[in-house]
C-alpha cells in the first residue's frame, strides 16, 4: 500500500451538513490542519464507548434487582459485587430476576457483557462454608 493510500485510509471524513459528500476541501482540510482534533475526537469517541459500557452494566445490574452501591472497585480497576448471604442460597437454583447466584460463583469473576466483575459475599460465614465446600470438592474429585 503507497504512503499516499495510507494516508486517504486515516483522514477524518468531515461533513458540513451543507452537502450529502465529505467535505475535503475547507473543513477536511482545517481538521487535517489541527493537530489535537484527531486526538480529541478520539476522546469523544472512548468516552461515549465508556457511557455505552457503564450503561449496559447498569441493565444487568437492574435486570437481578441490583444496584450501583454494590459496586466497589479493588485497585481502583476491578469492580467487586458485594451481595448479602441471601444473594447465595445453597439449597434453591440461581435467578436472575431475584439476584442470586450459585455459591460456587462466590470470589470467581462473572463477565456480563463487555465487563468483568468479582462476586462476593459481605457475610464472612458464608464465605468461610463456600470455601471449605469448594476444596472438599476439589479433594473429592482428585481421588
């Protein structure tokens, strides 16, 4: 591919609203000319990415009839879903419209849509008996 091809590839198309066509000759070429508007309309771009994402948890987080509260971050990266023991039952299946989830999922990472998220209990008790079920398991699977 020429120098020339590469760079038609990476031009800003830039529509004035007077025409149906991209408007190459004044405002394509002040944005070629500008050197921090590639840079910010980049920015636009990852900021609505971020706005579509945050939005998308949101649902899910509604659709179990949970809210934003539950989240906190570990190293201000990775959110964590902090849920109460009854958020965990042992003896009836997970459901979404009420917000459970399997024990085993407790400490692992889920990863509803775009995100990844790590499901944990506020109840150390519940913590504790979940641990101790998922190693008696492991132990009983390695025989």
């Amino acid at each position: 591919m020429s120098n020339r091809t590469s760079e038609a590839l990476n031009r800003t198309l830039v529509y004035t609203g007077t025409d149906d066509r991209s408007d190459d000759v004044y405002a394509g070429r002040l944005v070629a000319d500008w050197p921090g508007i590639e840079e910010s309309l980049r920015r636009e771009d990852e900021a609505a990415a971020r706005d579509d994402r945050r939005e998308e948890l949101g649902r899910w987080l509604a659709d179990r009839g949970l809210s934003w509260d539950r989240l906190t971050w570990l190293d201000g990266q990775i959110p964590r879903l902090t849920l109460a023991a009854r958020h965990f039952p042992a003896e009836e299946a997970p459901s979404k419209a009420s917000g459970t989830f399997s024990p085993n999922l407790l400490g692992s990472y889920v990863t509803p849509h775009s995100h990844v998220l790590q499901l944990w209990c506020a109840d150390p008790v519940v913590r504790r008996e979940t641990a101790l079920a998922r190693a008696f398991e492991y132990a009983r699977n390695a025989t």
